[in-house]
C-alpha cells in the first residue's frame, strides 16, 4: 500500500497505523482489532526535506499531543511540527506534484511495470477468460439481435395498440409499452 500524506503529526500517524497497532495500545490493553493480512505499507508522504528542497509554504495549526515512540517522523520533522506548523500537499504546483510524486514512486523502486505473484496472476487468468466467453457471447447474441430485429415485422397498427397497452397501464411509459409489445409478439403471445 502506497501512503501520500500532507506534512503533518495527524497524518504520520494515520499512514502508520494502518496496518499496525501502536506499542502503546498493545501495553494499555486498549487493542480493539487486529489486522487479518499483512500488507507492505509505504510511506510516500511528505517529509520536511521535500517541504525544504521545493520551498513549499507552511500552515499555522495547533499542534496537540505528542508523538508515539515508533513514530515515524525525525527529531527534525517532531521540532517543525511542535512549532504549530504543517505544509500540505496542496501546497505543491501541479508540475512539482507530478515531479515529487514520480521521485517518491522512483526511491521506492515503483518505476517498473509490476508483474503479480503466480497464484494472483492464475486467480486474473481464469477471470480474464469469463470476461472474454462473456464478451464473445454478448456479439453474438448482438449480432443475432441486430439481425432478428431488422427482420421483424412491424405492425401496421402498431401506435393503435401502443395506444391501448397504454390506456390498460396508465402508469406505463411508452417505451416500456412498447418493449412489452415487442415482446409478446416474438414470444408468439400477441
């Protein structure tokens, strides 16, 4: 799982708990889950060295509380954080987004194509053949429709027994009349 975060206390600690309880809660007794699979979880937030390198501008906001022992942050990034100070992401133009982000997924080793393990990449095969008998059942039944339908008959009376389906179901739109009718005659029920 890869994690972009702003440049503050809240969302280090989001980004790290997600997939991990807290020391802290494990010593209170206060654990109230526990995560069923393990999943990789990459932190691509923003740091104070990318605040600094692109000269982004920082947020006043009131810092509150303190940092967990396991957190992630630096001695460095904890003292611009007490000092009532955040940076977000929003701070960024458009083209360094795309350039800060595109470096975070090049450091993570993300600038390749990615090929999934055997046992995903079999579960994606056997979907992608149900898509594939499904897709070539649609064209032909497309194909039959298409050609049933120009070969139908349309009845000569046709608008005067929409009309009277109609008038029999007041609440009925006309195409849903009109369906139903189509329908009874290729059914041989009209």
């Amino acid at each position: 799982m890869l994690v972009a975060h702003d440049f503050d206390k809240a969302r280090f600690e989001i980004s790290q708990r997600l997939t991990t309880v807290s020391d802290w809660a494990r010593q209170n007794d206060r654990v109230t889950y526990e995560f069923e699979n393990e999943i990789r979880v990459i932190d691509l937030g923003l740091r104070l060295a990318d605040v600094e390198k692109y000269g982004l501008e920082d947020k006043q906001c009131e810092f509150k509380g303190r940092f967990a022992r396991d957190s992630i942050c630096t001695e460095e990034e904890k003292e611009f954080l007490r000092s009532d100070r955040r940076v977000e992401l929003n701070a960024f133009t458009s083209p360094q987004f795309v350039e800060w982000i595109e470096a975070k997924l090049t450091e993570h080793r993300f600038d390749k194509r990615l090929v999934p393990k055997d046992d995903v990449l079999e579960d994606a095969y056997r979907r992608a053949v149900v898509v594939d008998i499904v897709n070539a059942a649609i064209e032909e039944a497309m194909e039959f429709a298409t050609d049933e339908a120009e070969n139908a008959t349309v009845p000569k009376t046709l608008g005067r027994q929409l009309r009277a389906h109609m008038k029999e179901n007041p609440d009925m739109p006309w195409d849903k009349a009109l369906a139903d009718q189509a329908h009874e005659k290729r059914n041989g029920n009209a």
